[in-house]
C-alpha cells in the first residue's frame, strides 16, 4: 500500500476521532518516507491520545529541518496552551463563595444562573423576566463575580421574593461564576441568564414541558431572538431584531462553532456531574466548549420557539463581550482540547477550500518576524474546515482594520491575495492597505 494511502485513510480516522487507529497508520507512513506532514499529523494524534511530550517532540523535528514551518508552528503553540489548560486544577466553585443571601428555596424545578459584573444598570430587566415566568417553581441564583456592592442595591428589593437567592464570589471570571451558580442550584433543571438578556414569558415552561414530556431527555434548547440597541437620548433603544440562532442539533457542525445560544439552553443537574462545570481557563467562548462535553453524553433537542432575547448594544458592553482578550485564540484553544485539528495533512489534498501549498506558504509569510504570537492568537483557524481558503486572511484583515491596525491588516490581506490574487476584493485590499 502507498504512503498517501496510509495516511489519507489516517485522515479519514482523525474525521471521526479515532486517533488510535490514525496514529497507527501514520506511523506506518512515517516509517515509509517521514514527510513532515505526515510527522504533524502523527503529533496530534499522540496529543488527543494525551502524550503530549511525543508531540511536541515530533513537531520540533519539523522545525529543526524547516524552522519556517507554519503548520508546526502554529499547532505546537496551540498544543502547549492547551496542555496546560489539561494540566490546571480542577474548578473549586463553593470556595468562591463569601457571601449567600435569600432563603431556601426547597428543591423547584429550575435553578436559573445569572452572573453579574459591575452593571447594575442593566440587571434589573433580566430578573423581572424571571419573575414574569408562567411557570413559577424557579429558583433564581444571582452570582456577583466580586464586582461592585453597587448592584446589590439593585438586587436587595427582589430578595423579598424567597425564590431569589444573591451569591457573592471571589472574582475569577464568567466562567467561575457560572460554576458558582451551578454548584449552588438545588433544582432539577439548571438554565443561564446573562445580566443584559432576557426570558420572555413562557421561556421556562416551554422547556420544563418539554423534558418532562421526554424521558431521557436531558438537554434542550429554543431559538433566540437578538435585540440591536443603539443609545439615544440616554436611553438604549432596539433599533433591529433578527433570530440568528435556529438550527438544530448537529454534533459535526459544533466541531466548528456554537449555535446554542448559552441562555436558550436547559439541562439537567445531574449532567454536570457526569460533563463537570464550565473551563474557567477559558474566558472567551467558554459556552461551546461546555456545549461540546455536554452534547458528547448528551444530545441536544431542539425547539422552534422563541422565548428568549440576547441583547447587542452599539459600544459593545454585553456581557460576552467584557474580556478584552482575542476571542479566536480561545476558539482555537478549544478545537486542539477536542480534537478538531484545522491544521493536518488534510489541507494539502486536492479538491479542498484552496491550493494547500499557497496555504502555507502564505502563513509562512504571514508567521515570518517578531509577530508570531499576535497573528497566531487571532487567525480563526476553523475557517479552514469550511470556508475558502484565502478567507482566512481575508477576514483578519479586516478585523484588524476595524481595530486600528492598518500595517498589520496590510500584511493579512497580502496573505489573502497570495492565494487569490485574481479575486478583485481581494487585489484591492492588498494594494490599498498600509
């Protein structure tokens, strides 16, 4: 059997997670000729298997005999962040905890999280959505993630409801403060509620029916409405409303991204102890990586309804939006913790998104200098699995013209052209960007 026979039905065995039987048949192409394609994708296959030392040895062959290599370099970077996110302590919610208020709840049906940070301003609206529920055996767990005393103010009026409980936390993140709502919850169900979003009425009824309706059925999640808010007159008014979210459960296409909204989505609480509680080493796009490990033991109903409503406001100060950290480093961070490796031997066979060899030599250039790690942090590399090759670069610059950076821009969108000189979008971005 030829080399590229072994490792293409490697790849086919990376498809559907099978790194053991992968890393079988690469070794034997290995064995045969050593490429270095060959090489990287045996290095991840020993990452998923968890000897994370062999590939980083393996990877660091490549680069001694080609120090330029971008797939090498770009998957030992990810491979060592995502090793020490394995290697971290696991979460320790309840020791979080420095302040309880609220009475018990005795055991409702639903436990909603809601964690806050430093807006008050907004967080009154979210309960009273809560409140407003047609069903009515709810508990809900306001987390404050050590922010301000100022939102408890806010919060002191709604306590005269017994079904209201306020927590406050040593600050860790959203992330931790999800965890801390979690590991609180006494009811049978957990839903989230962020502090700038909203329930409409029948949010909760319409899952709770639903799961009880459906022994077995553990998780489910309804359509989200997405309100567009601009200030104006000192007042955030909705300027749009679209529903975004309306898909449904697909466990291939969450290799590539999250399409359940964190606050349409209610689980049981016997699920986190079988899935454990969100990453808190992961402070952007912590809900899908918690959406992967749930939907792998349990799968995920959905329900066309739309009973919910996540808000977007012009100066960008929603909740998923407060970390100031590139969001697509955590994406990539997340697909080499599960296994979704954008870089293999897969994107230089034919018949792909592009020509893989202009891929890479495009990032090689791209790569090229003392600007490795910023450029690295933002490519969205999961574009790679679906999208046009050039599109990679093609949107980074972008992004980074957006944000003010018009050399660096320059620079992705010369990538960009490298791979598709002829397209017109394309040649003009990279003749008119400095």
């Amino acid at each position: 059997m030829a080399r590229i026979d072994f490792h293409k039905k490697a790849l086919e065995r990376m498809e559907v997670e099978d790194f053991a039987g992968a890393a079988r048949l690469l070794q034997e192409a290995h064995g045969r000729d050593g490429s270095w394609i060959v090489r990287n994708d045996l290095a991840l296959c020993r990452f998923a298997l968890g000897d994370t030392a062999a590939a980083l040895e393996l990877l660091a062959r490549i680069l001694v005999a080609d120090p330029k290599n971008s797939f090498a370099r770009v998957n030992r970077f990810y491979v060592t962040a995502a090793d020490q996110v394995r290697r971290a302590s696991p979460p320790d919610p309840l020791g979080r905890v420095q302040e309880l208020k609220g009475a018990d709840p005795g055991r409702p049906a639903v436990t909603v999280v809601m964690p806050t940070y430093n807006r008050p301003e907004f967080i009154a609206a979210s309960i009273e959505s809560v409140l407003a529920q047609t069903f009515r055996e709810w508990e809900l767990i306001v987390v404050n993630d050590g922010g301000s005393r100022e939102v408890e103010a806010t919060i002191a009026p709604f306590l005269a409801d017994s079904r209201v409980r306020y927590a406050y936390a040593r600050h860790g993140g959203l992330s931790a403060a999800r965890n801390v709502g979690m590991a609180l919850a006494e009811g049978e169900y957990i839903a989230q509620l962020d502090d700038d979003d909203v329930y409409y009425p029948d949010h909760l009824e319409t899952l709770v029916s639903f799961l009880r309706a459906n022994p077995g059925c553990e998780a489910a999640y309804t359509d989200t409405r997405r309100a567009f808010q601009q200030k104006r007159d000192g007042r955030w008014v909705t300027v749009k409303k679209t529903v975004p979210y309306s898909q449904d459960f697909d466990p291939h296409a969450m290799r590539h991204q999250s399409y359940v909204p964190i606050t349409s989505l209610m689980h049981a609480r016997e699920c986190v102890r079988q899935v454990g509680f969100y990453d808190e080493n992961i402070l952007r796009a912590m809900d899908w990586e918690y959406f992967i490990r749930l939907s792998r033991l349990y799968p995920l109903h959905h329900l066309r309804a739309v009973t919910n409503e996540q808000r977007e406001r012009g100066d960008r100060s929603q909740m998923t939006r407060t970390f100031e950290v590139p969001r697509n480093y955590y994406r990539n961070l997340i697909s080499f913790l599960h296994g979704y490796f954008p870089l293999t031997g897969a994107r230089l066979l034919p018949g792909r998104q592009g020509p893989g060899e202009r891929l890479k030599r495009a990032l090689d250039r791209l790569l090229a200098g003392d600007q490795e790690d910023f450029f690295m942090q933002r490519l969205e590399l999961r574009k790679l699995l679906v999208e046009p090759y050039y599109a990679l670069f093609y949107t980074l610059g972008k992004r980074l013209t957006e944000e003010g950076q018009p050399q660096r821009a320059a620079r992705a969108f010369r990538a960009a052209a490298f791979i598709r000189p002829y397209e017109l979008r394309v040649l003009w971005r990279s003749l008119f960007s400095r």
